[in-house]
C-alpha cells in the first residue's frame, strides 16, 4: 500500500472519529442545558395542593384591616411565618396646607399611615413573642422608587431576621410601580441592607419578567412569592430562572368563603392571606428571611467561542475570542446561529467550495467529508511529482471530470 494511501485512510479515521466526538459532546450538552432549562422533578408533588400535606410549612399574611386572633392563631402548628403589609406607596406628607377639604385629607392620611405603623410594630412584637417568623411587603406604587424603598425602611425596620418582600400586583405602570422602577428599588434596598426582597406577584407578571430575564436581571433572581388560586399549577407556573415557588398563595378573599377554603386558619377572618413553602417547617425556618438571588438558568451560556476563518487559524494569526450570548437563550435560535457562523467561517474558506444557502442538518459531518476529499486530492497531486503512473492516473482523472 503506498504511503500517502495509508496517510488518507489514518487521516479518514481521524477526522471521522473528530466528527463523532464533536457531535456527541454538542448533544450532551444541548441535552443537559434542556434538562436544566425544565422544572426541578423534585419540586412536581408541591405543584398540586400542597397545603393538604402535613408537613408543609404554612405562612400568613395581612394587612392593617384584617382582625387576628393571636390566642387561636398560635394553635395551628404549621404556621411559621407572618408577614405583615409595611408601607404603601410613597409616604404621605406631614405638613399639609390648602383649603380645608384638601387639608383634610392630607391630615387624614397622615394619620392613616401613622396608626398603620403603629399597629405593624405591635403585630411585629407579639407574633415574634409566639415563636412565629416575621416579615413585612412593600405595596408598590408609581412614584419614585428611591423615595419608596427609604419609605418602607422607615417604616418596617426591618431586622437581619425579618423577610423583606416587594409587592407588584400586576404589570400595569399607570397603577402599580414600572418593573423598571421595581428594579431600582430592589437595587436600593439591597445597598441599604445588604439583602435582596422576595418578589409578590401574579402568574401574568411573573411569566413577563422570566421570558424578559435579560431586562430584569434582579426581579427575575428575587425568591419569587406566588400568587394563584387555583389547586394546579402544572405548566402555568413562570419557568425562567424561577423552577419553583419560594412561598405560594393559595388562599384569599377570591377562593376563600364561608361555605369553601382551601384552608382555614383558626383565628383569622376568610380574607385572610394563606401562603404555603415547599418544604417542612424546620426548612422554612432555616432558609428564612431568603435574601438571596436565586441561582441564574442562563449564566452556563453567557459567553460563546467566536469561528475562525480556517486560514488564519492555520496561519497561527488568530486567538480565540468569546462573544456574549444575549438573554434569553432559545435553543433553536442559537443552534442556528451557531450553525452560520460555522458554514460562514468554515465552509467557506475550503477552496471551491461555498457556504450553502441552506441549514446543514450536520455541519461537521460534511465538512470533515470535504476537507478529507481536498486532503487526499492534495495528497494525490503531491504523489504525482514523484510517480510518473500516479501522473498519468490523476491527468485521466482530471480528463474524466
């Protein structure tokens, strides 16, 4: 056997075994990073009324109007944790002036805002007395959100020990504060406090801010508190960077009444906010108040090698460099991205040969076998200076083509 025909099939293999390598690393990989992109298994059996499970810690939360019964409360042993409505809004001023109706009102809410804090702090005082975690949600409003976040800081006091939440009732701006704003005032209060709040919200707003990740770099880490009455929530639950619930809502004044509760709480009215944690109680109590981002879906993709051209790979003239992947990362888009990049970059530096047109259902493939068909015509041609036979087979090859 000649030399340069067992040079060819040495190199055959090798680019054949490249191709193979290449091939089942790129779906390995793409098969993880989907299997991480799913939801967490283990977190399934907390998607279907958990609140029937015994040992799942329980939660509740109200605000100034709703009347507790702290004596009966304390009975139900489940309850970990209560978390208190703090500030609203901006802060109502002190000083009023204009005519009488408006100086009223001013006055009015001032008072208002004054009892209201009054009352978290006694709330505050006797729910730790009795063993339970405390907590305390910012209901955002349009308006500056610096002044905000320092109204609720006044307001809460929170301590190193007490959950911070920020409460987004749906995305509307023009009633609630812009997810824009949100993320300003998350920013704030972790610069204030060295901790991050969890983030209240619906089903609605949550999916916006997972699907839009790469605009809401904070809401979309924030321990995610979720609201949704329903006893499933299956494929409606947000996904993103969000795999599961960190607190859940099941129960309010929407399916909660005289007749039906999902869960009553002894001592509370049926507009009582009822929430349930993935876990037992000792879990919730360890892991409260959060404060933490949660752990980001997308950061295993953040940057990407940039293609070479072949040329000035085999010039030794190029380094390699990494591009970032922007938010969020699709699957599809990027393996077509990825497969351009390679026919533009590869493909067409092989002489003779163009970039096709059309996807190339395996890119590699087709390039190993064209660069091995241009090595052995190389190799070919380089026999023939030597080999006046192997001459004459190449000229009648050339001649046939």
């Amino acid at each position: 056997m000649a030399v340069h025909d067992r040079i060819s099939i040495t190199e055959d293999r090798l680019l054949r075994g490249l191709a193979s390598i290449f091939h089942r690393l790129a779906l390995a990989a793409l098969t993880a990073a989907w299997a991480f992109h799913l939801a967490t298994p283990a977190l399934a059996s907390d998607f279907s009324e958990p609140w029937k499970k015994a040992d799942r810690a329980l939660v509740i939360d109200a605000y100034e109007y709703n009347s507790i019964d702290w004596q009966k409360l304390s009975g139900d042993k489940r309850i970990v944790g209560f978390i208190n409505k703090a500030s609203d809004g901006l802060a109502p001023p002190y000083s009023c002036s204009g005519e009488e109706t408006a100086y009223r009102l001013c006055k009015a809410l001032w008072k208002r805002h004054a009892v209201a804090r009054e009352l978290f702090h006694t709330r505050k005082v006797v729910a730790k007395a009795l063993g339970l975690k405390w907590g305390a949600y910012h209901l955002a409003r349009p308006g500056n959100p610096i002044e905000q976040a320092e109204n609720f800081l006044e307001f809460a006091e929170p301590g190193p020990d007490d959950l911070m939440a920020i409460d987004i009732e749906e995305n509307d701006p023009t009633k609630w504060m812009s997810l824009e704003d949100a993320e300003l005032f998350v920013r704030h209060i972790f610069l204030r406090t060295g901790r991050y709040p969890i983030l209240y919200t619906n089903g609605t707003t949550s999916r916006h801010i997972a699907d839009n990740r790469y605009r809401y770099r904070l809401l979309s880490r924030l321990p995610l508190w979720y609201a949704r009455y329903k006893p499933e929530i299956g494929i409606h639950f947000p996904k993103g960077n969000w795999r599961g619930y960190s607190l859940w809502q099941f129960s309010a004044q929407a399916n909660c009444g005289k007749s039906r509760c999902p869960y009553r709480v002894a001592g509370t009215p049926n507009d009582i906010d009822v929430n349930v944690a993935p876990m037992d109680a000792a879990g919730l109590r360890k892991i409260w108040p959060f404060g933490q981002l949660i752990e980001s879906t997308d950061q295993f993709m953040v940057n990407v090698p940039v293609p070479i051209a072949r040329d000035d790979g085999l010039k030794g003239e190029s380094r390699i460099t990494y591009a970032s992947v922007a938010y969020p990362v699709h699957f599809d888009k990027l393996a077509a991205t990825l497969q351009a990049s390679w026919n533009n970059a590869v493909l067409g530096a092989v002489p003779g040969i163009k970039a096709p047109a059309s996807r190339y259902v395996d890119g590699m493939a087709e390039f190993v076998a064209l660069r091995r068909d241009q090595m052995m015509r190389i190799a070919n041609r380089d026999a023939a200076r030597l080999d006046p036979v192997a001459t004459a087979s190449t000229e009648a090859d050339r001649a046939q083509r």
